[in-house]
C-alpha cells in the first residue's frame, strides 16, 4: 500500500454549504496518495453536514475520513483532533468555506514529494471579493527552500496567518502537540513557530486555494473560545484578544528558545498591520481611533507603515485603500518586501 502523501484535514462547523464547495473543489488525479479528513465540531446543523459528507462520499473516489466530534472542541482543539486522525505525510488544513484552486493540487504534489522531509511548506493563495476583484497574496518571485533556522521562523510566521493551504508535516506537528493555545485560534502558527526551528521549510509560489469574501465567523461557540470571541460578528474587543494570542504566541518562543524572536516578529508584523487595522475600521472614525490606539498600546506600532496604514484608513476608508494595495500587488507580482 502506498503511504498517503498528503492529508486534506477540514475542521468544520455549521458550514454544510460551503463544505459541499469545498468538496467539489478537490480535483488531484492521484486519489490513492491523498485522504480527506472532516471534524465536524458538534455544530446545530450537524445533520445537514453529515448527510452532505455522505452524498459526496458516495460519488467520489477519494478515501473520505468524517468524525463528528462529542463535544465542541474550539477551533483549535479540533486541528489537533485531525492532526492526530491524519495519515498523511503532510497535512493540508482547508477552512471549510474555502476552496481549491483548479488543477493546483496536481502541481502541488510533486513538490511536496521532492520535501517529503520537511516540516512547514508556504503556499500562495488569492481572495475573491464580492465586487469581482481578486487579489493574490504571493511573497516571494519563485518557489524558494529554508533551512531550519530562526530566520526562517521569523521570515514565515507573518505570511502564515490564513489557514486554507496551510501545510505541515503530520509527524512533526505531533511532536509539539499542546494545549496552552486553546482559545487562541493560532495554533497552527504555534506548530510553524516550533518547525521551522527544527526542519527545513520552502515556499510554493503557485496559488493553491482562494477564500471568497462574506461569510459568518463562529468562533466563540466552545468553552475554550466564549469568554474571547463572539459568534456572529467581529468586535473590537474580539480583534485585540486576537492580536494578545500572537504576542503570547511569539513571546512563548522567543522565552523558550532565548533566541529574542519577539521583537523582529513584531516588527514584521506592523510592517504589515494593514489588515490587522482595517478589519475594524467599519465601526465608524471614533471606535477605529480607539482600536488602533489599543493596538499601539499592544506593540504593533513599531514601525512608520502603522501609522500610514491608519491615517490612510482614517481618511479614505477601506474600499479606496484596498484598491491601491490590490493595484501595487499586481504591478509588483507579489507583497511588497518593506
């Protein structure tokens, strides 16, 4: 029997929709070397989703592993749940409201069969947003290797928040399996801080999967997320417990390796605090000076670009900002080096 070079693992809730979409997307014409691994996190429409991972496991060839879980896990309790299910050499986490590109899985495979080895592997990916725009969110002019290093930690940590795509090697994120990041939405960032330390990484530039604008967030629904985040919507308050989880993240490593990480993540990160500031600037000019002055307080204010992105905002507003970062992406061919 052949070992499986990759597991497709979805944790999912309450999306029995969007993980049809998903399903369908799936397209890699070497099913004997690939599984699907679904969570289903005790959501109310359990039912629904059950009977759309039956329907779709009755027309496909893909070996389907579906769990539904006894109790809802959280978010991150549920990437454990099929990092431990998986039998794949690598993982690759799909949210269950995204989908894969196509044809890009079969151009994925035999890069992830010449790594077989590594730990962490970087994917480009692209948003679709409801205006019919796209923009796609490349990092580097080709595809690219790392050795295990703290400079490859801190190189890949800020282009690894989006989790659809996000591969890891299944033998090594059990390695550092743990639960002081219950609650933070980020354990995968946790994994891609303790790998790349240790194994080699690498970057694939072809985009691989793409997220479409809209949807309802539903975090805050397990014990583990209730006290942080509310389901239905994203507030201010939510976006700032966020954020504290990446300083936890980045502060634990940088304590448990004495390698002073801490500070040139951070800074990286305000570099590219644009999203960061603009997911909350629908709440009107008051609430969004009130949200990056707790930003700042925070620590990701450490560079000029914080404070262009926020006056930027402040003054112009989402649309005509996300415009000029689109248009520069695709002048450039990838994110701007700053």
């Amino acid at each position: 029997m052949k070992r499986l070079l990759f597991s497709i693992c979805i944790p999912t809730y309450n999306r029995p929709q969007e993980l049809k979409n998903l399903l369908h997307s799936i397209d890699f014409s070497e099913p004997e070397i690939m599984e699907i691994v679904i969570c289903e996190n005790k959501s109310p429409r359990r039912e629904e989703t059950r009977k759309t991972v039956e329907e779709f496991k009755s027309i496909t060839h893909y070996k389907v592993v579906y769990v539904e879980n006894t109790e809802n896990l959280g978010y991150d309790g549920n990437l454990k749940a099929l990092i431990n299910i998986a039998q794949g050499n690598f993982i690759i986490f799909m949210g269950d409201d995204d989908t894969f590109i196509p044809k890009a899985l079969d151009s994925y495979a035999p890069f992830l069969k010449q790594r077989l080895g590594y730990g962490y592997i970087l994917r480009s990916y692209r948003n679709v947003y409801k205006n019919g725009q796209i923009e796609y969110f490349q990092y580097f002019p080709e595809n690219k290797d790392f050795v295990p290093s703290t400079d490859t930690y801190i190189t890949l940590f800020d282009k690894s928040v989006f989790i659809s795509g996000f591969t890891i090697n299944c033998k090594f994120a059990k390695e550092f399996e743990t639960k002081i990041f219950d609650g933070s939405l980020l354990y995968q960032l946790y994994l891609l801080a303790e790998v790349t330390q240790k194994y080699p990484s690498a970057y694939f530039h072809q985009p691989l999967t793409q997220a479409t604008e809209g949807g309802t967030p539903f975090f805050g629904s397990s014990e583990a997320e209730k006290k942080l985040y509310t389901p239905g919507t994203i507030t201010i308050q939510n976006s700032l417990n966020f954020m504290n989880w990446y300083l936890r993240i980045i502060n634990y490593i940088s304590d448990k390796y004495k390698n002073g990480t801490a500070d040139k993540i951070l800074l990286n990160m305000s570099k590219y605090s644009y999203p960061v500031l603009a997911v909350q600037r629908d709440k009107g000019r008051k609430q969004f000076k009130i949200y990056a002055r707790e930003l700042a307080k925070l620590g990701f204010n450490k560079s000029v670009y914080f404070y262009i992105y926020y006056w930027s905002l402040f003054l112009f507003g989402t649309t005509f900002n996300n415009t000029i970062i689109r248009t520069l992406k695709k002048i450039i061919g990838r994110r701007p080096k700053l």
